[in-house]
C-alpha cells in the first residue's frame, strides 16, 4: 500500500514552496486542479468514506450540458483521482485487486468483442473508435467504484447518494419552473424550444427520476415503524420525486417507476399494493369521469399522436438491421444512417435544422444495438439483462434468508432492473449507451451495489436476519 501525507514539516514547506514556484511557471487552473487532487487525498486518509459520494455526485451532476465544456475536464479529473485512490488502496500487486465474478468477465469480454468487430466494419471508423474508447473508460471507472465498495456502509452510501443525485438534479429544473411558470414550461420543455432550458432535454434520457423514486419507496418501506421524522422526510421526497418525474418530461422514465414500484411493493408488501392500486385507479377514474380538464391534459401530456411516429422509428430501425444484419452500421453512427431511410412523408419533421429532437434513434434498445452491432450487438443487448437478472435473482434468494437491509435492497433492484428492461422496449438509454456517465452510471451503481451485497452474502460477513 502507497503511504502519503506521512511528512515532516521539512518536507511540507518543500511541498508548498514548490507550489509557489508552479504558481510563477504553470497555469493557475492547473494548480488549481492539483490542489484540489491533494486536498481530496488528503480527506480520503482521514475519512476513506467522503470519497466515493463524492465521486458519484461529481459524475452524475458535474457532467451533465449544464456545464458545458468543462465536463470533459471534470471526468477526467475525478477518474484520475479514481486512479490515484486506487493506487493507494491496492498499488502494483494484481493479487490484491478486488475481483469481478467471471459472469462479469465474460459479459465485458463479449461487449468489447462486439464492439471492436462493428467498429472495424463501420461506416464512420471514427465515430465508431471514438464510442469503444468511452465504453472502455466507463467500464474501469465502474471498477474502480466497485474497489470503493468495501462493506455496508459504502453499500449504504451508494443507495442515499442516488437520493441526493435525484435533489440536485431537479434544482434546475424547478429554477425553470419558477421562471416560467407551469404553463410556459409545458410549453417549451414539452413542444420545442427544450434545449433553452437551464435543465437541457428535459431529462427525458436519464434513469435518475425513476431509480431514485422507486429507492424512496424502499426505503419508506424499510423505516415502516421506525424514525417517524424520517419517514416524513421520505414522503416529501417522494412527493419531490412525483414531480421531477412529472417535469422531466419522461413517459418511459413514468412506466419504468410505476413498474418497478409495483413490482418492489408486490415482493415485499404485497396488501400494500393492492391497497394503493385500488385508492390510486379510483382516483382516475373518478378523474376520467367527471373532469374533462384532466383529460384534455392527461392527453396533451401523453402525447398520443406521437405512437404513429415510434411505429416509423421502429420501422427504420429494422430497415437498417435488415441492410446491415452482420456487423451494423457501427457503434454510435445510427443517427447517421437514419435520415437515408426516412420515409418522404416524416422527412420535413426530422429536419435537423428545424428540429430539436437531437440524435435520432429506434426509441428500442434491441433494435438499436442491433442495427449498430449486428447480431452481435442484439446477442449482447439479451446477454446483458440475463447476466443482471441472474445476479439479481440469486443475490435475492440469499439475502432472504440472511438479511432483512440486504433483502430491501436486493428487491427494490431488481425490482428497478425489471422497469429498466421494460423501458427498454421505449428508450434506448441508461445502461449501454456507449459510456455516456450522465445517462449510464445511475443504472450501474445499483449493479454494483448489488454485486457487493452478492459478494458479502456469499462470504458471510453479513448478520443473521432480524426479525
């Protein structure tokens, strides 16, 4: 193990002389940037566990549109600070790294296997390299959290930093709402003009909302009969969470919560359930019935007449698929074959000088990964649900049995991977969408989590279940 900061107050006033001088000869941004590097460093000797919420919240806020060019910056600054507290945890000795089931291993070995042969095939080479590469990246910085995981209480860490993640990623977009009010946001964040928002897109692409609602209910569910000021604070997140779903402008990011949800409270609070199934249909049919006002926005909301427009999406995608069966046109190249199989009557709508839909996509993940990877990509799109339903399946049966905390979080996971996959059918992000971190690592946090919940149920360091 790399020992630092074990210094005399010699070495230290070398140290901050030298500092001096940088500041004199090298850009302060970069003095800056090592600063910071050290002083983290440094909180990481006194506490291991600030870091990995750290870490999380700077790449899951800190790399969003928002702050523009400086993302790139800001992933590679914590992912070489992810590098360098690994280092100081395990150094040089492979022995001592932590390792990945061979599930794992074997999955990751077929995605980069996939992906090197579709980019060798690819009809922008570039484009292709430029995706693998990220892909590459985002895999080790998944490791490299996986390595920060060392027992329940970073497990424990993991789950209330997503709830955190969900606070700050709605600041913008109540800052929105409260300059513009209900009806000008619709509006605008609904019918165009979405990327002049302080909240671009609308995250409509990520998973955040949705994970971290059906977490709340877990963890409600979890408290039931504990901290009654705790609880109180949940249901306000909750109702928080509605309304950030609601916002965000996410129909598949709705489906997957209200899935996922029902599944959780269908496994562990089954009468739960049903009870709030009967309150809540009652309620909209009520609705339905006697107020025309909610149907007319129910409907708007819905936007019904855009399911045509999936249909031609879909449509499209198999088009490709069906010129392209082997290796696809190439990782992340989609949105450029696209266009050329526009039928003539939707071509003014996918304008892009006139539309801010951004990349075009098959709204399918299958169709998508298959369309840009050939049969290898669709083998890798089923391949990844079955490794992590595999894994969420037996981490369930044994926590069951061992651990009532364990339990909750395996359930509410797994619970989560079944309306992320069901979301998969609408949307093609939040797991495999080439190393984007702002749209991907919510997703593979709670895989994660889940692996080191496998890995302590399997090694008995956990507790006896409590009744």
């Amino acid at each position: 193990m790399i020992k630092i900061f074990d210094l005399s107050l010699k070495e230290y006033l070398i140290i901050a002389f030298a500092f001096a001088l940088m500041l004199l000869f090298i850009p302060t941004m970069i003095v800056v940037g090592m600063t910071i590097l050290l002083l983290i460093l440094f909180l990481y000797r006194i506490n291991n566990q600030i870091i990995l919420p750290l870490v999380i919240v700077s790449f899951l806020i800190m790399t969003s549109d928002y702050f523009g060019d400086y993302r790139i910056f800001i992933t590679l600054f914590i992912a070489l600070l992810l590098i360098i507290i690994f280092l100081i945890d395990y150094g040089f000795e492979f022995v001592k790294y932590p390792r990945l089931p061979k599930g794992i291993i074997s999955f990751v070995m077929f995605l980069l296997v996939t992906l090197i042969s579709s980019t060798i095939f690819s009809f922008y080479i570039n484009l292709s390299l430029l995706a693998t590469i990220r892909v590459i990246i985002f895999l080790f910085i998944c490791y490299f959290i996986f390595s920060l995981v060392k027992g329940r209480a970073e497990i424990n860490i993991l789950i209330y930093t997503l709830i955190v993640v969900m606070i700050l990623s709605g600041v913008p977009v109540f800052i929105d709402l409260y300059h513009l009010g209900f009806q000008n946001f619709f509006i605008r964040g609904l019918l165009g003009d979405k990327y002049a928002l302080i909240a671009p897109r609308g995250f409509t692409g990520e998973t955040i909302f949705f994970i971290s609602f059906t977490l709340l209910i877990a963890l409600l569910i979890k408290n039931i009969g504990n901290n009654i000021y705790l609880n109180l604070v949940i249901l306000l997140l909750i109702l928080m969470n509605s309304l950030l779903l609601i916002l965000a402008n996410s129909r598949g990011g709705i489906l997957a919560a209200v899935i996922a949800t029902s599944v959780f409270l269908i496994i562990v609070k089954p009468r739960i359930f049903f009870k709030l199934f009967l309150i809540i249909a009652s309620i909209f049919i009520i609705l339905f019935a006697f107020s025309s006002n909610f149907n007319n926005i129910f409907n708007i909301y819905m936007r019904w007449e855009t399911v045509d427009q999936r249909l031609v999406y879909w449509n499209m995608g198999l088009e490709i698929i069906r010129d392209n069966p082997v290796f696809g046109v190439g990782p992340n190249t989609f949105h450029k074959q696209f266009f050329n199989y526009t039928p003539s009557s939707y071509i003014h709508f996918f304008n892009p000088e006139l539309s801010n839909l951004g990349s075009p996509h098959p709204h399918n993940f299958f169709l998508y990964f298959f369309a840009e990877n050939g049969i290898l990509g669709l083998l890798t799109s089923i391949l990844f649900f079955i490794m992590f339903f595999y894994y969420a399946v037996i981490t369930f049966i044994k926590s069951k049995k061992l651990n009532s905390e364990f339990y909750i979080f395996t359930a509410v996971i797994l619970s989560i991977g079944i309306g992320i996959f069901i979301r998969s059918f609408l949307e093609i992000t939040g797991y495999l969408t080439y190393g984007y971190i702002k749209t991907d690592l919510s997703f593979w946090l709670l895989f994660i989590t889940l692996l080191k919940i496998n890995l302590q149920l399997r090694n008995g360091t956990v507790s006896e279940m409590k009744n």
